[in-house]
C-alpha cells in the first residue's frame, strides 16, 4: 500500500512529522490505481497529533 508523510509546522517551524500513514487505493478494472478519499487518513493522524500534543503539554504543566 503506498504511504504518504506529513511535516506539521507553525511559522515555519516543525511542530512533528507523522511518517508512512497508508494511502488507501482502489484499482481499476483496467488495473490503474485510484486513490481514495485521504479525508479519514488525514482526520485520525490529526487527532493523534493533537491528542500526542495535548499529552506533553500536560505533562510539561502548561
């Protein structure tokens, strides 16, 4: 399954990187490869990118 990575950043500044999140792909019958809607890849790593951040905040007592 192909993958894709993602830089998160703030006034140009990395904030994260979430490596390797599966592209969901269908194939034609003609055997070409049709990517999916990214939407509910995107969603979930966001929120465990925010939760990941929520935790270290926490933890850092801000």
């Amino acid at each position: 399954m192909p993958t894709i990575s993602l830089r998160i950043t703030c006034k140009g500044n990395t904030l994260g990187d979430i490596d390797a999140l599966p592209v969901p792909v269908s194939v034609t019958p003609s055997g070409h490869l049709v990517v999916d809607p990214l939407e509910p890849v995107m969603r979930r790593a966001m929120q465990a990118f925010a939760d990941a951040w929520q935790r270290s905040c926490d933890k850092a007592g801000l």
